[in-house]
C-alpha cells in the first residue's frame, strides 16, 4: 500500500500527544503487560497490520512470549493466559466490535469479576484509544515494519 500522511509527524500534535498520554493514564490503572495484550487484539481485530507489528514488538521488548503472542488471536482455545487477561480480551472483543455486540450484560459480568470499576473504566479508555491508533493508522498507511521499540515497557 502506498502510504498517505505520515503520522508520525503528527503524533507530537495536541491531538497525538492526548492519545499518547491516554495511554499513559491507562497503564497506571491496569498492568502495562495487559495493555498491550489488548493493544495487539484489538489491532488484529481491525486488520492494522502497523500497529500489530508495533505493539507485538513493544510486547516482545517487554519480555512477553512468542508463543503467547502468536496464540493472542485464539486465547480462548489455549492455557497460556490468566483469568484477568482473558477477561481483558473478552472486553476488548466486545468492545471493539461494538456494532456487532452492544457489549452484553453477560461479558461485563464476567469481566467486572476480574477488573474493578476503575479499573474496568481504565480498561475501556485503552480500548478506545488503541481502536483510535488503529483508525488512525489505517487511514494514512504508514510503511509496515518499520517501527522499532524506543522504551520497554514493564511487564506485570
């Protein structure tokens, strides 16, 4: 794909800069390492191949494995992610596919076991933001695999 604006210019704008710190609040309610598990799935969920390669090497950079990475997208079939983390990936589904889902009464029951309000709220604005990036992103099509992690990101 030919890209069309460079976002990276743009990422230290008001506006870039606001998702940025977005994130940043985020990570301070809820593990950085569950962020970026929801980061990933939603960006699969909504074919962004710049910010799946982006965050799958954030999380690589931070410690997570390949073999959880790689399974991220069928983590309902596998052992290798605690209750907590399921719950956030359930959430993320749903919310990412609002139009299709409403986010039933049911996952949110499920998800409120794991996450508490605030938390739960945290969760829901990362969501939002990473869903934000990834309609950014696919807008302007920047060059896939070019990004490379500047900070590593504690895992939980």
């Amino acid at each position: 794909m030919k890209p069309r604006i460079d976002v990276a210019k743009h990422v230290n704008s008001g506006m870039g800069r606001a998702l940025l710190n977005l994130s940043s609040e985020v990570t301070k309610q809820i593990e950085p390492s569950v962020f970026l598990l929801v980061e990933i799935r939603a960006s699969q969920i909504n074919g962004c191949a710049y910010c799946i390669d982006m965050h799958t090497k954030d999380a690589r950079a931070a410690g997570e494995t390949e073999q959880r990475i790689y399974a991220l997208n069928a983590w309902r079939e596998t052992p290798f992610f605690s209750d907590r983390e399921r719950a956030a990936l359930e959430w993320t589904e749903a919310v990412t596919r609002i139009a299709d889902t409403h986010v039933p009464d049911e996952i949110y029951e499920r998800v409120a076991t794991q996450f508490n309000e605030e938390e739960l709220v945290a969760l829901t604005f990362g969501v939002a933001v990473i869903n934000s990036w990834n309609r950014l992103v696919t807008s302007f099509r920047p060059v896939v695999g070019s990004y490379q992690p500047k900070r590593v990101h504690a895992t939980a």
